[in-house]
C-alpha cells in the first residue's frame, strides 16, 4: 500500500508540473491506472518469489507465503489489475499505457529474476522505479521529451542509494533469500563509496531545470537552492553510512532519501504554480 501510494504521489506530481491547466479528471485516471499498474507488478513479483519470502522475516507474513492465499488468487488479481491499469491509462493517452506496460514488464520479467543472481538487477529495478514521475509528465502533454526525460533520470539515480541503503540494513535477511542487492555484494567500503557517488549525481541532476536546458521544465533560483540543502541532507546520511558503516545509519540515509525524494517533488510542483 504504501509503496503503491508513493507511485501515484510521483505520478500526480509529474503530471501537475506538465499541464497548463488541471483536468481532474486525467488526474484521477492516473491516480487509479498507477495504482493498479504498481498492484500488477508487486502481485506477480509475489507470486515469483513465494519460496523466497517464506525464509525472510520482512516478507514471510506476506499472503502467500503465510497461506493466507493461494497463487491462483493472486494470479487473478494480478491479471486484473494490469488490465484495469493499462486500459485506464489507455484512456488517457497511448503513450502513458504504453510506459505503464513496460514497467509492468520490465518490474515482472527482468528485475524480479535477476535478484537472484546479480547486483544489476537494482539497476534494471530502477528503470521501472524511475517510471512514475515521467509519465505523470507524458499523461499531462502526451509527449516525451527533455522535461519528463529528466524528471526519469531524477528518479532513477535517487533509487540507487534509496534501496542500497535498504540492501544494507537488510543484508541478513535479503542474504537468507538469496538476494543480490549491494553493488559489491558486501556491506563494506566500495558500496558507500558508491552510494555517496549515486547521491552527488542525485543532487546534480536535481538542479539542472535551474539552468533553463530543460524545456519547459523549470525551476527558480530560490527553488533550486531548497532543493540543493535538501541533497546536502541526504548526502549528510550517505557519508555517515561511509563513516560508520552500521545498519542504523543505512536505515537513516533510507529514510531521509524518502523525505527527499517527496520533499523535491512537492518543492518542483509549488515552484511552478507560484513563479
């Protein structure tokens, strides 16, 4: 729910930064066809890991693997929901069922396998991650360009140390399911290396609508620089996990990413309605 619901906030932000003038309509539309799209993927990734949830204290509660219900259910849910998702975003425009689509597939057939095998596949999980903010943008113009483009690269490298830190804080667990979340595959020095590096991009790209590259796209001085403090407090948590390399840090840098991710998100969509 709450992973579903954070989906639909990107969503509806992406789509009020794009439109000149709000249908509430579409946007409600979205808000539903995101839901759905986001309840499709999580619905078949649990059915694909069923074995594995049942070995790990985050996901063993879950409804199949506690037998609270049966893969058949879940199949028909799953089913439903991405036909209710993409024919809803349909409804709206090709081009957003279109990205809806992919995510869906690219969540369900490529990340959700390789999580078992390789540290890539947080990569590949990012590409549908990243997915949300952009077509909140292409709903709103039916358009892709240089605006959502960046809204996706935003989004995408945020996810990196968003879910190391995750990947960090729950390696013991993530380790008896046999997952491969860490770029190194240890929580040591390399990873919190990497997860600063992924942070300064982060920052960076964040900024960028402030130099007026970004179409229409933009973003006050005054914006940019909120936005810029807000990534200086998440870099603050990637280099106390550097510093420290403990769970509790990770736990802290994933939480303020989470603030920071829907901090910018709010700042972006004010920003525009008042400059």
């Amino acid at each position: 729910m709450r992973l579903a619901l954070s989906v639909v906030f990107s969503s509806l932000a992406g789509y009020l930064l794009g439109v000149d003038t709000v249908d509430f309509k579409t946007l409600t539309l979205l808000a539903f066809g995101g839901y759905f799209m986001v309840g499709a993927s999580n619905a078949f990734n649990q059915i694909i890991e069923k074995d594995l949830d049942a070995l790990m204290d985050r996901t063993k509660n879950r409804p199949i693997p506690a037998g609270r219900m049966s893969v058949n259910t879940a199949f028909a849910i799953a089913t439903i929901f991405t036909v209710l998702g993409i024919a809803i975003l349909y409804s709206i425009n090709k081009q957003t069922a279109m990205f809806g689509a992919i995510s869906i597939f690219l969540y369900t057939c490529v990340y959700t396998p390789l999580k078992t095998k390789t540290p890539i596949s947080v990569f590949v999980g990012a590409i549908p991650g990243a997915i949300p903010f952009m077509l909140g943008w292409v709903a709103a113009t039916n358009d892709f360009g240089i605006e959502p483009g960046t809204l996706f690269a935003l989004q995408f490298f945020w996810q990196f140390p968003h879910f190391w830190a995750i990947g960090w804080f729950l390696f013991e667990d993530y380790k008896r399911g046999g997952f491969f979340m860490l770029p190194t595959g240890k929580q040591d020095r390399g990873t919190a290396v990497q997860v600063i590096m992924y942070t300064i991009w982060t920052i960076l790209i964040s900024i960028i609508p402030v130099f007026g590259f970004t179409g229409r796209l933009q973003l006050s001085i005054v914006a940019a620089i909120i936005v810029f403090i807000l990534g200086l407090g998440m870099l603050y948590y990637a280099i106390q996990l550097f510093k420290k390399m403990t769970e509790q840090s990770a736990k802290q840098l994933m939480l303020s990413s989470v603030a920071y991710i829907t901090l910018v998100q709010i700042v972006y969509v004010i920003d525009k309605f008042i400059s």
